[in-house]
C-alpha cells in the first residue's frame, strides 16, 4: 500500500516498532485459569440395516495458563471485528493526495510535511484505528511454564458390527484417558501455550483465543474393545475456541462464563460416526 510506504519514515520513530533481543523483558505478567466442559453424542446407522455406531463423549479441560502483555496496547490481537474499515475523513485526503504524487518523492515528502504542520495526529494510528492505552494483549509465556493442568477424556462407544464370517454382535465399551501438563514434549506444549486474550479495558470486555487441537490424551480402553487407538485428540476440527467481546468485570476481576454451541468435534471407529462438541467455558483472568 502506497500509503503505508510513504508513512514508513514515521513508524520507525515509534518505541513498539523497536527492535528488542527480549520483546517482552520487563512487561506485566499473568495468569489465566481456564475450565472447559465439553460433552456430545451422535449415531449412525449403516446402509445395511443392521450395523450402527455410537459415541457419548464427555471430556475437561482444566489449565492454568502463564502470560505476557504482549503490547500493542492501541489494537486488540483478539478481535470479532473485520479489517478494512473505511478511513477518516483526513486520511481519506491525505491518501488522496499521495496518490496523486505519484512516484514523485518530492511531492510525496512536501505532502506529509504539510500534513505534519496542520496537527493531524499520528497517521499511522488513525489509518489502523488505534486507541493507544485502550487494550490489554496477553500471549503464552514461553519464558517458563506456560501451562499447567489436566485434560480428560470419558467416551463410552457402542454399537453393532459384522465381524465376517460370524454374524452381527453388539459392543459396549470406555475409552478413558488423562494428560497432565506440563510435559517434556516441545510439541505438545508449543500447541498447549497457543492462548491469547485481550482486554478491554473501556467496555470491560474480554477476547480468548484458546488452543483446542493437537492436544493428544493417552487413553485406555475398556472391555469388549475391538478398536486398537492408545490415543485421542482432546478436541477433533477446530483448531481453537474463540470467544469475543464477553462481558468480564474489569481490572482485578476478569472472570466470565460462555457456551460454546460447536466447540470441534469426537469421532469413534476411524470416523464412522462423529459427534459435534458443545463446550462450556469458564475463566479467570488476574494481572500480577
């Protein structure tokens, strides 16, 4: 974007361009204590009128999660609200006039100095719609122990199935399962510490970006399995759990409440039969 180009000059003067070996040395820590309740059942009956699979899942998720004010503080990094909204009135002029310099660079200089004398504020922050001071940004601290806690998972699987050449038989069977973190497992944890939330400090309101996926509970199965999996993802197709704009108290007591209609997904028998997860997610956020 043109514009952009020509504001470049302006954005290295400002402190949250530069660049530090530790971006986020001396910044406010926190901890956010997160619950989420996730239940949900379904069954498929087969072409052949006999074979049928079900699944009722019930699984949790309790972490402690360590985070960083990430900065930004003029711009939420979770947010509802689409990109591209239209640009004041001013930018609006001022971008007219960019473009009509052209590649001419000493019309495109002549132009921001005009602009700069007539008081008009920071572009850059009027272009993007920042509210400097207005947000709280907080990120995983990968400084340290970024979570702690303990996912479960309870499914009882059942069902009717044709083992050739015997005939049709029924089964009943848990698969069960629990994963305390942290772990010594960059990978696990890497996808574990993905949080991210943001204050809103004007309206009280608070924004989660939660990790849902990747997360691998070892399970153990019950009698009359005839399945084979050691084990399963706490959450199946959704990559995160957004929650947005939710009404959270305000400094010192952020803490909120949210249902979640289609929060992923369990699955049984290689995906023969997936039932959509509903969550119910809790939370507690403190600055320390």
């Amino acid at each position: 974007m043109r514009l952009a180009l020509a504001l470049s000059s302006l954005f290295l003067t400002f402190p949250a361009m530069a660049c530090a070996q530790d971006p986020f040395a001396g910044n406010p820590r926190g901890r956010l204590d997160v619950s989420i309740e996730l239940s949900g059942r379904n069954r498929v009956d087969l072409p052949n009128g006999v074979e049928w699979a079900a699944i009722d899942a019930r699984r949790t998720l309790e972490i402690a999660f360590a985070v960083v004010d990430v900065g930004n503080n003029g711009l939420p990094i979770v947010s509802g609200s689409k990109a591209g909204a239209a640009l004041p009135p001013a930018m609006e002029d001022l971008k007219a006039k960019i473009d009509a310099c052209g590649q001419d660079q000493q019309c495109l200089t002549r132009t921001m100095m005009e602009f700069a004398k007539t008081g008009g504020g920071n572009p850059f922050q009027q272009m993007t719609g920042q509210q400097p001071g207005r947000y709280g940004n907080f990120a995983g601290d990968r400084a340290g122990t970024c979570a702690a806690g303990t996912l479960v998972v309870e499914d009882v699987l059942s069902g009717v199935y044709i083992p050739p050449p015997e005939p049709a038989r029924a089964y009943r069977f848990t698969r069960n399962g629990s994963l305390t973190l942290p772990k010594d497992d960059f990978g696990l944890m890497d996808a574990a510490c993905a949080v991210e939330l943001t204050l809103d400090r004007q309206t009280g309101h608070m924004s989660l970006r939660l990790p849902a996926a990747k997360l691998a509970v070892p399970v153990t199965l019950g009698p009359g399995a005839f399945t084979d999996e050691r084990a399963v993802p706490l959450i199946e197709g959704k990559q995160v759990i957004e929650l947005f704009d939710q009404p959270a108290g305000r400094d010192g007591a952020w803490t909120g409440v949210a249902e979640v209609a289609v929060a992923g997904s369990a699955s049984h028998n290689s995906g023969q039969v997936v039932a959509p997860l509903k969550a119910r997610v809790a939370w507690t956020f403190s600055e320390e």
